[in-house]
C-alpha cells in the first residue's frame, strides 16, 4: 500500500487551488435520480468516493460520462442520465464502503415510488445510525421495513404525500435526504431544526435550479412546495471548505502564508474564527482567502457544533496546529462520540494531549518528532500530515486511502506552496 513520506520544517508559501467540495458533489450527485433529463456537474473533485457513487448510480441504470475540466474549474464536468431507473436497490458492499449512499434513500424513493438500500453500520468515528433519515421519511408518508440489513421504503400509490417533521438533532444527510425526497411530493413539506451547512444550500440551489420550489434556504426551517417533474440542470459544484482549512492550518503550522484559490471565506467563518483566535492571519481576497501565520501560534479553546459552529470536519486539523501552540487548549467534540482517534498517533509523534469523554485538552509543545504513523478516518490522516509538515525528520502516513477518499491530488497541491512531502509505493 502507498503511503506519504514528509519531511517536515519546510514553510509553505504560494498559491493552492481549492477543489470541489466532496461532500456537496455526495448529496448533488444523487439528484440525477430525480429527473428522466441530464444532469451535468461541474468542478466535481477527482476523489475515491466520488468514483464510488458514480458506481453506485451506475448500478441503478445511470449513465455516467466524463467531460474532462474547463478552463475556470479545477475538476471534472460530469453528466448523469437516469433516462430509466433500471434498479431500485443499494446492495451491501457499496454502501459498506461509502456510507454517503444512504443518499440515494430519499430521491429514489421519490422517483420510482420504492428504494432498498443496506444499512450502513457503524464507522470509525461513531455509531452513525440512519434514524433520522427514516423518520424524516416516514412523516412524508414512507412505509419503511428494517430487514435482512437492510432498508425497505414504499410509496404509497400516486407517490408520497409529504408532511412536516422537526429534526430532534441537526443531521446534514438525514436533511439532505428528506429534502431531496420533498421535492416531488405531491404536496407541501416543513422541515424545523434542519441543518443549514453550505453544502445543504448548495443541494437547495441544484433543487432549485432543476425546477424544484424550497422556501428558507440557508435557514434551519425549510418550505418544500412538491413539483409533479424535476428536470436537468448544469450546476457548479462549490468549493470544499474543509479542504480550504485544512490547508490553512497545514500553512498556519509552517508559519507559512498561503493564497487558497477558489476558497470561500464565508463558507468557512467559524475555522477562520478559530484560526484568528490562534494568531493566524485570515483574509478574504479576490477569489479565494489568504492565510499568514508568523510562527507564533496561541492556545484557544474550541467546540464543534451544527453549521455556523465550527465544523467537527475541522477538529482534527485544528487540534494538530493546537499542539504547537504556546499554552494549553480545550476541544469538545459534540457531534460524534468518538472523533479521537488522531489522539494517540499525535502523541507518538511528541503531542501532549489527555482526553476524557469528548473533551481534550491539548498542552502545546515547542516540538514534534516525524513517525510511522497511521490513522482511521479521512480527517484524522489528514491532521497527521498537518503535525508532519512540522515535525522534526520524516512522518510517514500509512493508510493513504483514507485521504485518496477526500483529499484530491494532497500531494501535488502541498508540492505546490513548497511541501516535502511524496507517495511512495510499498517495498
Ligand atoms: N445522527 C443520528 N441519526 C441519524 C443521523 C445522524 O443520530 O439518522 C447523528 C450522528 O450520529 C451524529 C450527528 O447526528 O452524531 C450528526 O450527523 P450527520 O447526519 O450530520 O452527519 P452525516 O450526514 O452522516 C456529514 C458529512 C460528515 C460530517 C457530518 C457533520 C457527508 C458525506 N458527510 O455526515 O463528513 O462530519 O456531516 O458535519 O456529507 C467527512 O467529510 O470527513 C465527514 C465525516
């Protein structure tokens, strides 16, 4: 297996291109479902899991072609043609591997009237159950049955009626699914305490713009007016804010100072909140966010919340930049119960870290040493290579497939603004 080789100490400067946003292009992909017409995207990420979607609607009778890149995107122009839904069910070993293919619960449920998709099970980050999906869904009048693994949604005859439900917890799939289904319902639904990250907006503005009426975008109480037909669009996937962080601490722990192009800083207001908190210079610049860090970094507390919190996408990250900063920081996680898992990996590469339930408390050190290191889920490896490219010698980041399944090209990019850092193949 690959893994990524850091020689860290180098101080990043330049310009990196921000990519499409992995985890809008998750919930906007599936809304080919909805429609017998083309729909094109455009900007979409070149990502393992994006690939593994575009599988996934394959299965289903989706036509899924290519386009190459335009001049002013970074990725992909992909087209989805569900002219005919030639299956109606997710099996087992798809959505195993890509818990987002919960996705395709609500569209396809509001197309063809039935969808069978297996439950995900747990991951590396917590329980991750699918409750609130299936609730949302049943208040729209979904007959649902759990069995054999998986997930039954009926319509009842002439499609489903819509309905009201409040989301007892924020949840950004079980939202996106309950809005994807509403928008062809037969009548009017309200979602309350709905999640209201960018990335929901960007599924609105797609609905929208495929002819679907949604009142209080952006808000967390949402009017869905069913349409009787959805048709194509060509929609511009928006930039990934979690990526644009996550290279803004990479800078940040360098004392580097780095133009992400293409960024969004209004998308990502709480990490530069943090960042500022940190001693980081944040500042919006014509097409993108500008970030200088002077080497001085200062403790803060943070805790993550629903959108406009501070994204749990972003704890690890910022907790790696933490751990070189002067004093000691809190961090409570309060979105998954076990989002630790950098924890013991940061500590073998030097970090002074304790943590108690959801909370850690991070006492900064002057310095850290490179390790074999290795971590569980996508933005846990990802902190990893934020504390490598400070380090003292070589990090090594094992498990590389779990930044391939949301970091697009991370080493082309970090080569960019002046990183040591390779892919290297296993002996
Ligand atoms: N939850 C329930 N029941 C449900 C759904 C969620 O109890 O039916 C709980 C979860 O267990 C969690 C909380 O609600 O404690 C929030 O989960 P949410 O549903 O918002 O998360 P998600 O939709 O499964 C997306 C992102 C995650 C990101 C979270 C939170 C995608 C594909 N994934 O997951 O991204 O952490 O929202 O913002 O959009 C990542 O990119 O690394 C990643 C894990």
């Amino acid at each position: 297996m690959d893994k990524l080789v850091i020689k860290g100490g180098n101080r990043l400067s330049g310009a990196l291109p921000i990519s499409g946003a992995k985890n809008a292009a998750l919930t906007l992909i599936p809304c080919a479902l909805l429609t017998e017409e083309p729909l094109t995207l455009r900007n979409l990420p070149r990502l393992a899991d994006i690939d593994g979607f575009q599988h996934l609607m394959g299965q289903f009778g989706v036509t899924v072609s290519i386009q190459g890149n335009r001049p002013e995107d970074f990725g992909r122009v992909v087209t989805y043609e569900a002219t005919r839904v030639t299956n109606t069910v997710a099996p087992y070993d798809l959505v195993r591997k890509m818990r987002a293919s919960i996705l395709v619960l609500g569209p396809m449920l509001a197309r063809m009237g039935e969808a069978t998709v297996s439950l995900p099970g747990g991951c590396a980050i917590g329980n991750r159950p699918i409750d609130l999906h299936l609730e949302a869904l049943k208040a729209f009048g979904a007959e649902i049955e759990l069995a054999e693994g998986y997930v039954r949604a009926h319509a009842p005859d002439g499609g489903l009626p819509g309905g009201n439900f409040d989301f007892p917890v924020v949840s950004v799939g079980a939202t996106e699914n309950a809005l994807m289904a509403a928008a062809l319902a037969n009548g009017t639904s309200r979602l309350g305490n709905a999640a209201r990250e960018p990335e929901i907006v960007d599924l609105c503005n797609l609905l929208v713009a495929m002819g679907a009426e949604i009142e209080g975008i952006g808000s967390s109480d949402l009017t869905i007016h069913g349409v009787k037909r959805l048709h194509g669009a060509t929609y511009r996937v928006m930039p990934d804010r979690i990526e644009a962080g996550s290279y803004a601490c990479a800078a940040a722990i360098t004392g580097g100072e780095v133009t992400l192009d293409g960024a969004k800083a209004g998308d990502m207001a709480a990490t530069l909140h943090a960042l500022r908190n940190i001693g980081v210079e944040c500042e919006e610049v014509k097409n993108g966010v500008h970030i200088a860090a002077n080497g001085k970094l200062l403790a803060t507390n943070l805790s993550t919340a629903p959108y406009p919190g501070l994204a749990t996408d972003m704890q690890a990250q910022l907790m790696a930049l933490l751990c070189r900063a002067e004093g000691t920081s809190v961090l409570t996680e309060t979105i998954f119960e076990n989002r630790y898992m950098h924890v013991p990996e940061l500590t073998r590469m030097g970090a002074r870290i304790e943590t108690s339930g959801r909370t850690a408390i991070v006492h900064g050190v002057g310095s850290m040493t490179g390790a074999e290191v290795m971590a569980t889920d996508l933005r846990a490896s990802m902190s990893l290579v934020i504390a490598g490219l400070a380090a003292d010698g070589t990090t090594n980041v094992n498990r590389l497939y779990h930044l391939d399944r949301g970091y697009e090209r991370l080493e082309e990019k970090l080569q960019l603004v002046g990183a040591d850092i390779e892919r290297v193949g296993a002996e």
